[in-house]
C-alpha cells in the first residue's frame, strides 16, 4: 500500500507541476521579454530622434571621403574593326 501511495503521490505532484507551468510559464516569458525590452531601451537609449525631420527632407550624418582614388591600371581601351 505505501507503494501505491508513494506513486500515486509522484504522479500527482507531476501533473500538478505540469499543468502550474503550462499557466505560469507564458507569464514569467512575458515579464522576461518586458524586461530585456527596457534594458535595451536604456542601454541604447531612445533612438526617435528623427522625429523632428519633416517630411522629404534628407539628412546626411557623414559626408563621404574626398580622397576617392581612381585606378588607372584597369587596362587599356581597345577598338576592335570588323573584318569583313
């Protein structure tokens, strides 16, 4: 009889720990991800600055580099004639 008590204790506990995950377990996610959510947004910080642009109007953050190098060693042109 202790036996049956003890296994039928086990398979309780089992299900009962199964079925509390099943609920809880979406929950606890949820807070995890809201969590993750708001260190990212401190780390990094609110990046809704361009909210201020109107729209069409461009913005360059960079100006490209005035030192574009041209190769002149690519080849040399060759103009081919048909032969008749």
């Amino acid at each position: 009889m202790g036996l049956l008590k003890t296994l039928l204790f086990i398979l309780f506990f089992y299900y009962a720990f199964k079925f509390l995950t099943r609920l809880l377990a979406p929950i606890l996610v949820k807070k995890m991800a809201d969590t993750m959510q708001k260190r990212a947004e401190q780390q990094y910080g609110n990046t809704n600055n361009y909210n201020n642009v109107k729209e069409g109007e461009t913005i360059i953050d960079k100006k490209p580099n005035q030192d574009r190098k041209t190769n002149n060693s690519v080849g040399e042109y060759v103009d081919f004639e048909e032969i008749d």
